[in-house]
C-alpha cells in the first residue's frame, strides 16, 4: 500500500486550508497590535468560507471525503470566527478581565455551534443529497461582518467606549447557540455581503483612521 500525507489535497478543500491561513495571519497581526490588517484578514477568511462549499460541490465525493470536509470546514471555522475575533477584542480592550470572560465565553459558544452542527450536518446528509437550506443558530461567519463595522464605528469615534467589542462578542456568542432557524441566503443575499465586504474593506484602507498603506495591504495578504 502506498503511503501517503494524512488528509485530502485536492481543490475541494483549497479555499478552507486558505481560509484558515489567513485567519491564523489576523491572530499575528492583533498580536502586533495591527488591528486593521487583522480585520481584513478575517473578511478575507469569511469570504473564503462563502465559497468552500460551492466549490467542494462540483466533485463527486466519497464518504470519506464528504465527513472529512464537515470537519475540517469547522475545524477552520473555529480559528477563523472563534479564536481570531476573541483574540481581537482581548487585546483592543487592553487586556481587560470583563473582555477576557467576553472572548473566553464567544469562543466557548463557537466551539459548541460547530460541533453541534457537524453532528446535525452528518445525520442530514445520512439521509438526503440535497443542499442545505437553513441553519440552526447563527452561523458563525456573521462576525466575520459585524467586528469589522463595530470597529469602523471605534475607529471614527462613533462610539468612544471599547465596551463595544466584548459586548459585541457576548451578543453574538448568545447569538450561535440560540435555537433561530436562519434562512440560507441565496445569489442575492450572498451579492448583498459581497458588496458590503467590499465597502467595509474600502473605508477601512483608504478612510480609516488606522487605515493600511498599500505595501501592508500587499503583505497582509500574501502572509509577509
């Protein structure tokens, strides 16, 4: 038997493995305290995650590959919307203990939604290949919208208070595991994101007061 790398390489996963990579890029920067480029790689992450099940939908999959994708997707999402963003407002909100419990109890609530889906996606396509048409609970790629329009209005001194973000994680953490059934949003939804993640992303770099230059909008997203 010819041995292999663990996992599955092909273009089905590619987006999720990107994904991720950018997501881990935006913990480095909050690290360095350089939140903008932080943001923007969490919309790049959640722009990633719109587009990984289309594509793992052009090829016919095994089993295997199928239960693979469940997890690896969540695994993913978890850094991207979870650990990413709780890391975020930690360290925006100086490191205070209220921000703290806010971010620890955000990522508890993400980890509990994705793992609670995954057993809920299984079961489904056990039993049906049609595409899902509703979720269960807030998706977790919301904040992927939300933080980055949160800290627009910080940064333009909308709201002076950066009570803001652990509140926002609160609320949305709330959000995930609450038992709302969302609609799955079609062409016209997902050209509605699109157009205002390419607005938030324009404010950011070009109108924001902690604005990114282009040579560090160019190393944000190629991870330099």
């Amino acid at each position: 038997m010819k041995k292999k790398l663990l996992g599955y390489y092909d273009y089905t996963v590619i987006l999720t493995y990107c994904g991720m990579l950018f997501a881990f890029c935006g913990i480095l920067k909050v690290m360095s305290q350089e939140y903008c480029s932080a943001v923007l790689c969490l919309m790049i992450a959640g722009v990633c995650d719109m587009f990984d099940g289309a594509v793992a939908a052009t090829k016919t999959r095994t089993n295997s590959e199928k239960s693979f994708g469940i997890q690896i997707d969540s695994l993913s999402d978890l850094i991207s919307f979870g650990i990413l963003p709780g890391v975020f407002v930690y360290m925006i909100s100086d490191k205070s203990v209220f921000s703290g419990v806010s971010a620890s109890l955000f990522v508890l609530c993400a980890l509990i939604r994705l793992a609670y889906f995954n057993v809920l996606e299984e079961e489904r396509q056990k039993h049906t290949e049609e595409k899902r048409k509703s979720y269960l609970g807030v998706p977790v790629t919301t904040i992927a919208m939300l933080l980055p329009v949160v800290y627009l209005i910080y940064d333009y001194r909308i709201c002076k208070k950066i009570i803001c973000f652990p509140i926002l994680l609160l609320l949305t953490g709330i959000g995930y595991i609450s038992p709302i059934e969302i609609k799955k949003p079609g062409v016209i939804g997902k050209t509605g994101i699109i157009i205002l993640g390419i607005l938030e992303v324009i404010v950011l770099v070009f109108f924001g007061r902690g604005g990114i230059h282009y040579g560090q909008l160019i190393r944000t997203v190629f991870f330099i």
